[in-house]
C-alpha cells in the first residue's frame, strides 16, 4: 500500500534527523514506527533479540557520555554534605 503524508516542513526535518540518527532512511523509519504501533494491538510483540537489537539501534542515536567514578555512584558521594553523627 502506498500512503502520501504532507508533513510541516519542521516536522519532515524532525523525523529525518531522527531517522538519520538510526541509520535509516526517512522511509524505513516511518514503516518501522507504523509497524510498532500496531504490533502490540495484534498481540504479536518482537522477540527478545528483536527487543534487544532495537533497544541497541535506539541507544546508538546518543552521544557518548563519560562513566561515572565509583566515588560519584558511592553512598558517600551522596550523603556527603550530612553529619556523621
């Protein structure tokens, strides 16, 4: 089936950037989030490693960000402003 969107031209730029970010085309994309729409309501969901390679390609389209040091995720780190005693 062939569908014709008119999109706002800020909408269009949204949805290739996002698409882009996926490494997909704008068509792709658009397909891929149809069929996610309409999955759950069929009762079919995707695998678990349909899960886990989307959840990979999602996470692909963020920056590196820097680990964080064991002292920052320590209790200390967080209770360090209050009274030992």
């Amino acid at each position: 089936m062939t569908v014709t969107l008119h999109l706002k031209p800020e909408v269009e730029a949204g949805l290739l950037e996002r698409a882009r970010a996926r490494g997909k085309t704008l068509e792709e994309y658009l397909v891929s989030m149809v069929e996610g729409a309409i999955t759950p309501a069929t009762g079919q969901g995707p695998t678990p490693l349909q899960r886990a390679a989307a959840f990979e390609t999602w996470s692909a389209g963020h920056r590196p960000t820097p680990s964080l040091s064991d002292y920052a995720v320590s209790r200390e780190s967080i209770y360090e402003d209050r009274d030992a005693g």
